[in-house]
C-alpha cells in the first residue's frame, strides 16, 4: 500500500529545503517498510515509503517518466493494470517495469487526467508535471486510501496521514471547537481532517494545484438508476461479480490470506478467495485469521448487537473451504498494553475510539504480519447489502438523524456524553443535524421513487458515505500501521453501483438483512453461516476491561493538570466511573466503554502528540 508525502512551493528553492521533506516521508515507515525515495525539484518535493507487493524489485518510487517529464508517488493498488498495461502498449507506450505504479505513470501521459476514469482499484497518489509545473492529486472512489492537504501561505504540503504533513515546521496541530465535534459525533464528514487548516482528500476527488491556485473535481458519483433485473438475474450478478472482484484482489507477488470472523462477509470474501486459489493451481491452502478473547466462548451473553460467539463459525468456514485457520486469542492484558494503545492513536492520529475494538484489530494485523503482507477483508458489505441493525429498526430509519446514531441513543454512548455534559458543551446536536442536513442533500434520487424506498436509498448512500467511510480509515490506519496491506473487495465500484441501485425490497425479499448476498452465497458457505444473524466485529464482554479503564481514568483524573480535565470537569466523569458496568451500552463505538476510551485517548493525544487544543 505504501506512503506517500510532499511539498509543492513557488515562492522557495526546495532543492534548499530538503529536511523537511525527508522528515515527512519518514513518519510514514510503518506504511512502507521497505523501501524509501525522494525527488526533490525546484518547486516540488516527493516521497515515498514503499510496501512492496507487485514487482518486487522494479517498482521503487518516486517513479519518473523522463527527463522533464511527470513524476509519480503512488499508493494502492489498481487490479486491472494488466488490462490497462496491454491498451497503453498497442498505443505505443513503452514500460521498463511489470508494476502498475508505472501503469498509472503510463496511463496519465497518454490520456491526461482522465485516465483516473479507467482506473479499478484502491488508491491515493500525488503526480507533479514539470512541463506546466503542477500537481495533481487523486484518491480512489469510495476513498480506501487516505490522502490529506494542508495549504499554507506559499504552498501545498500533502500526505497519506496527517501525521506527515504535521512533521513540516509550515504546519500546526490545533484542534479547534468544530475538530473537537468531529471527533465526538463520529459522523465523519467527507473533507474534514480534525486538525485546523488541514483538508482530506474527498474519494473519487482530483485536486490541481498551480501558481493559479487549487480545485477540485469529483470524477466519480454513485448515482440513481433504474433496476431492470429480475431476482434471480441480480442474485447471479452479484454472485458473478464477487468472484471477479476476489480473484482479481488476489494478484500480488507476496502471500495473500484473509480476515474470517465467521460472519457472511468474510466467509464469503474467504470461499471465494480458496475456490480461485484452487482453479489458479496453487499448492498451499489460504491462511484465514481470527480474533478471539480468553474465556470468551464461556462468559458471552447475547445482546442487542451480538447475536453469539464468531470463532467455532470462523472454524467452520475454514474446514468448508479448506483454508488453514490461525485463532489470536487475546486477553484483558494484551487489550491495555500502553505500548499497543500508544501504537493505535499513532496510528489514527486521532482519539476516535471504538472501544477495544481498535487494539484487538491492531493485535491480529500484527499476528497476520508475521505470515503475509496482504489479506482480504469482508468490510462493506452491511453498507452495501444492509446488514446493520439500523437498517431494520422502523424508528433508526425514520429517526431525522445518521441512522447509526439512533440504537444507542438512551442506553449507548450518547447518553454517556450527556452525563459527561460534553453532548450540549459542543453542541453535538446542532453539529450532528447540520452535517445530516448536507448529507441528505447529497443523496442521488430516482425519479418517481417515494415511500420506503426513497428512504432506504438515502440510509444506504449516507452509510456508504460517512459511515462507511469511518470504518475504513480505521482499518486501513491500523493495518498499515504494521505494514499489512488490507483489500477490500465489497468496494469495487462495479459492485457498489449494481447493489446500490437495486430496490429494498430485492435486498430485503427473504425478510432477513443481506438477503441479495446470502442468496448468491448458497452452496459456496455453510448454510449454518448463510443463515446466522449479523454480528459486529468482536468485542470483549469481559466486565474486568472496563473496570480496568474506569481505574486509568481515575488515576489520570488526580492530575490537576491533566489536558482531559479542560473538556469534563472531575464531578462529570465521576457519573460514568460510579455507574454499574455496563449502564451505557456493552461494546461498539457508541458504548460507554468506548467513550472512555476516547476520553483517555484525548488525553495522550494532547500530552504525548503535542496537540494544542483552542475552543
């Protein structure tokens, strides 16, 4: 996947400035471990940290067409550059390397920036043409891979995470009132960084910038088209296009496994990655992995969000398909280890909490690092498909807010942030209904469509772009974080726009969630998984985890000084710390668990990153 990060100025030599660009491509090592590349030119800087997948030796970056001509740093993968690489050599372009870094170099001198357009895959890059001395940067359509700006008075720093762009002395770290709202909302609005005067790249998004000045330009847009397909014609598609999809994502000149925590997406993702790894003749069994907690199976108690355990499914599947299964079994003590906690907020940048769920992702990565470089994932598909409790429940459909924010409204982590005060201090609710107000408008509509359909056309666009969204930058942070590179096949664009499209009541005709996917699963999984409720990522429920963060927070709290303390005063966390375990929800980021977690990410975030916080 690698890293990218750099500096375009018309006002300095840069060729005078070179520390700070080294200095920013360096925070990204985690990205890239092997290797590393600058280009330096007079107005431009470019680096790279490179991870290295396709084309092993070949394809170090930055990447250069020539004497004067464009110069590439890329991240990502485009898994049709094989196709693209045939069509660019009949026109006559010439490759030195079998990587499809050079595809998208190639690609750019013969079509221009709409080649972007022909492009499938998950990627962020930054080109720089020296012959009209621009910069163009680009992101995938449902923004995989991040990328972020930061203009400053006589230039552009740019970078795959803020932390690159916040290591150039041009740039601050200050968090204002509306970054604090973002933080604590979890609404995640497409552009907004958190940190003041810095941007994200929006997905499916082409910035130019020149001695003119900067624009954007979407090259991309999910929009509303009739569905002509009968039901067992659309059935059939998805299921042809998922192979497609998984078969293609598997080229790599590196190991590739996957994550199997034994829910329909990932099994699926699983069975059809071992069915094309069979029909490729390929003599070693795919490595699936899961993550699991030491007494887990024994204390699970079923709840609102967890119907039962994932591991004795997660083992089905892999004996079904015939993958080789590896369990991480994970306790209390590898979940609150200062140094993995201190890794996921490097890593995220920011303290957006999902409770456990973050160290126990940061842990598996690490445990699948040790035996590959790239895997699968089943993210996307309760977006996409409508999987999420949200989806079902009449009143978080009709609610006039992010239908993610409704089950855990009283009992969740939003009734924990109006005990803690925080809710009204920020104005989360003015804050939470203006960004829904946006996202609405935004929202393609079929003509003609009203009712329920109209509706759920709007719940799934807003979770394939907000939520959805949030959850991928979390994974793609902390597997990157430990240099794994994680796909994401319920991405492909191909399969967004079919599904997208296709009426509620198709996705819904069995009376179940995610009836389009489980059908075009029958006879690939079990039918003990095809007909198993949607669980969440796995979360602890052991109740000594959250006793043990309530005991942080209390010794964090006896510092009179301590950073949390100018968002809550001691009395207002009081009330979460003397409530009986579990008063605010039980796991998820809406959970009392995870607000806590965020209130102590909050405070390491100010005292160890050096955040400077302004309301």
């Amino acid at each position: 996947m690698c890293g990218l990060a750099g500096w375009v100025c018309y006002q300095r030599d840069l060729t005078e400035h070179i520390t700070p660009s080294a200095a920013m491509t360096a925070t990204l090592v985690c990205r890239g471990p092997d290797a590393a590349g600058q280009w330096i030119s007079t107005h431009a800087s470019l680096g790279h940290r490179r991870l290295a997948v396709i084309d092993l030796e070949g394809g170090g970056q930055p990447m250069s067409a020539g004497d004067g001509l464009p110069v590439l740093s890329y991240t990502g993968e485009v898994y049709n550059y094989r196709e693209l690489r045939a069509e660019l050599r009949a026109l006559g372009q010439e490759f030195l390397t079998d990587s499809d870094t050079e595809v998208v170099l190639r690609g750019y001198l013969q079509w221009g920036e709409q080649f972007v357009e022909r492009l499938n895959g998950i990627y962020a890059f930054a080109l720089w043409d020296p012959r009209v001395e621009e910069l163009l940067l680009v992101r995938d359509r449902m923004g995989v891979k991040p990328l972020y700006y930061y203009p400053t008075a006589d230039g552009l720093l740019f970078g795959s995470e803020p932390k690159a762009i916040l290591e150039h002395p041009d740039a601050e770290a200050v968090v204002d009132a509306e970054g604090l709202r973002e933080v604590f909302s979890i609404v995640k609005t497409p552009g907004h960084a958190v940190f003041r005067g810095m941007r994200e790249l929006r997905p499916a998004t082409v910035l130019r910038y020149g001695r003119d000045g900067l624009t954007e330009r979407r090259y991309w847009k999910l929009r509303a088209q009739e569905h002509t397909d009968d039901l067992d014609t659309t059935v059939a598609t998805v299921r042809s296009l998922l192979e497609d999809i998984v078969e293609r994502q598997l080229v790599a000149d590196v190991t590739v496994g996957t994550l199997l925590s034994g829910g329909l997406d990932s099994s699926a993702v699983t069975a059809l990655a071992a069915r094309a790894l069979a029909r490729q003749g390929s003599p070693a069994a795919l490595q699936a992995f899961s993550v699991d907690f030491a007494g887990h199976e024994a204390r699970f108690e079923r709840n609102v969000q967890w119907e039962d355990p994932d591991t004795p499914y997660a083992v089905e599947v892999a004996a079904h398909v015939g993958a080789e299964h590896i369990v991480v079994e994970l306790d209390n003590a590898d979940l609150l280890d200062d140094g993995v906690r201190s890794a996921v907020l490097r890593a995220q940048d920011l303290p957006v909490s999902t409770g456990d769920m973050e160290y126990s992702l940061l842990l598996l990565c690490r445990a699948l690092k040790q035996r590959m470089t790239v895997a699968l994932s089943g993210e996307a598909a309760d977006e996409l498909f409508g999987g999420y409790t949200w989806f079902h429940d009449p009143e978080a459909v009709h609610a006039d807010t992010f239908p993610w924010h409704h089950p855990f409204e009283q009992a969740g982590g939003i009734g924990a942030l109006r005990a803690l005060g925080l809710w009204d201090r920020l104005g989360l609710g003015e804050y939470v209904k203006q960004r829904y107000t946006e996202a609405l408008e935004d929202v393609p509509r079929l003509a003609g469509e009203t009712g329920l359909e109209a509706r759920m056309r709007e719940v799934g666009y807003l979770n394939l772009t907000r939520w959805e969204n949030f959850l991928l930058d979390r994974k793609d942070r902390i597997s990157m974080a430990v240099g794994l590179e994680v796909r994401v096949p319920f991405t492909d664009h191909r399969l967004v726009e079919y599904v997208f499209n296709t009426p509620w009541a198709m996705k819904t005709f069995d009376g179940r969630e995610k009836s389009l996917l489980r059908a075009a699963m029958r006879g690939v999984l079990p039918d003990s998984v095809l007909d198993r409720k949607k669980n969440p990522y796995p979360s602890t429920q052991d109740s000594r985890y959250e006793v043990a963060l309530r005991a942080r927070l209390e010794q964090v709290l006896r510092d009179p000084a301590a950073p949390v303390l100018r968002l809550v005063s001691a009395e207002e966390v009081r009330v979460l710390l003397d409530a009986p375990v579990g008063s605010y929800g039980v796991g998820g980021p809406w959970s009392a668990r995870a607000v806590l977690e965020r209130l102590l990410e909050f405070n390491a975030w100010v005292t160890d990153y050096g955040v400077r916080v302004v309301t």
